[in-house]
C-alpha cells in the first residue's frame, strides 16, 4: 500500500532508523503552535477494555536488551493478545484476525520482522499534512494516537512519544515516514 497520509510534525518526532531499532533520541523543530491547538479531534473513541500489562512484559527500558526468542515468545503470546483487544476495542470486525503481518508486513515474509513496515500507509510529517489527517480520518488519527501509540509503547516497557522532548516510541515505529 502506498497511500499517503498527513501527521503533525508533533507526533512524527522520533523517527526510527530501518531494523527495529530504538526510537532515536534526537530532538527536532517544534511544531508549529496552529498545528498543536488544532490536534484535539472531536472524536470520541470506545472505551478501552482494561489490559493489564502482561507478567512477562519487559521492564522499562528491557526491550532492546533482550534475545530475538525471549521476543519472539511475547509477541507470539501476551503481546498479541494485548494488541487484538486494542484493535479490536476500535473496529472488531476488520481487526478479529489480526496477525503479525498488520504491523510487520514483509518482514513477516522475509523473517526479519524489521519495521517500519512499508506496506502500512506512509505518513505525512508537517502541519499540512496532519490538519488533513484531522479533517478527513479523525477518528484513525485519535485510535492511533491515543490507543496504538500510548498502549504498544506500554506493552514494549518503552516512553510512549512526549510533546516536550520530542523522543519515545511514535507512528514512525509503524509507518514509514513520507520523505
Ligand atoms: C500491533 C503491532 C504488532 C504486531 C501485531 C506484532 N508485532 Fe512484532 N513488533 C512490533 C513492535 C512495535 C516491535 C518493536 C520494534 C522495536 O524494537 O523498536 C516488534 C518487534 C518484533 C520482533 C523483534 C524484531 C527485532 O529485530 O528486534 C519480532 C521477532 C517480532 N516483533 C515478531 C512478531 C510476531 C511473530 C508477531 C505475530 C505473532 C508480531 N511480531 C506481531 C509490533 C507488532
Ligand atoms: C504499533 C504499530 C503502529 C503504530 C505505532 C501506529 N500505527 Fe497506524 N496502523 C497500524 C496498523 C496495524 C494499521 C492497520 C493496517 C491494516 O489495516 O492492515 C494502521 C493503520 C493506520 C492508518 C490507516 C487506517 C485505515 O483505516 O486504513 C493510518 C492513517 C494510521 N495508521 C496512522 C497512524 C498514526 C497517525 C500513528 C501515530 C499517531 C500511527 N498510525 C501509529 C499500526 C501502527
């Protein structure tokens, strides 16, 4: 899939270098201040079922440190049950089967399970393009934003991404950012 979306620069920050590295650090421009009023979308989302973090969660900050098995095993397991409650919490038709290949694509394929995954739709950093991801997908943008990113980061022991630093775990662990 090659459809472009828009995203404020706000949510685009730490942008993740190919391979399923932790997200980079590097701090960039502040987005403009039009774009941030903008972003509280009149979207009122499901309620989220209560998803305890799983016993086998890494701790903050383990992730990075632990084998391709021991993730393996979590992603197989608790991870994955997490995640389709989540999905599911949103559109429980389209999500019931969900399966690595939504989030990781090709990597499924070729066995790297690298991301960000090409297939997902690729994202639009800048004001424009997020005020366009608002006024036509608001509902996709608040999910996102407010489910994937914040939950996902939790189930993976990492910040979920922060306004004022600019760093932790963002769309661009997902999707490709649109160059
Ligand atoms: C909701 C999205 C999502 C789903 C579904 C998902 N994963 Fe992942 N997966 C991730 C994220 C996010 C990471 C962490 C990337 C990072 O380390 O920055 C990851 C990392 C991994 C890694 C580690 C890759 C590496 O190089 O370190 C493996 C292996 C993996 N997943 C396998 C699977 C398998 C097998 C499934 C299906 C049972 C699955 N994943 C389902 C999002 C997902
Ligand atoms: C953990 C991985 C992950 C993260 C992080 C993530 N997404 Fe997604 N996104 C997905 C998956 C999986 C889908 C569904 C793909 C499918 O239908 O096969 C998706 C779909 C979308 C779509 C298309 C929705 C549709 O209905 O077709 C948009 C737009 C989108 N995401 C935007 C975002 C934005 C904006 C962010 C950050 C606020 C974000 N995503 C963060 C995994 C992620």
């Amino acid at each position: 899939m090659t459809r472009t979306v828009g995203l404020v620069s706000a949510l685009a920050l730490a942008s993740v270098p190919a391979g399923c590295a932790s997200p980079a650090s590097a701090p960039v421009a502040t987005p403009p201040a039009a774009a941030l009023a903008a972003s509280p979308p009149r979207v009122v989302l499901p309620p989220l079922p209560d998803i305890p973090l799983p016993a086998d969660a890494p701790k903050p900050g383990e992730w990075t440190t632990w084998s391709r098995d021991q993730k393996m095993t979590y992603m197989k397991g608790s991870f994955m049950t997490a995640e389709r409650a989540i999905f599911a919490s949103w559109e429980p038709v389209r999500f019931k089967e969900i399966t690595c290949h939504h989030c990781h694509g090709p990597g499924v394929i070729d066995g790297t399970f690298r991301l960000p995954n090409p297939d997902l739709p690729r994202l639009a950093p800048g004001a424009d393009g997020f005020r366009e991801l608002l006024a036509h997908e608001p509902e996709v943008l608040a999910f996102m934003q407010k489910r994937v990113v914040p939950e996902t980061a939790r189930l993976l022991g990492m910040a979920p991404f922060d306004m004022e630093t600019h760093t932790g775990f963002s769309c661009y662990q997902c999707h490709v950012r649109q160059g």
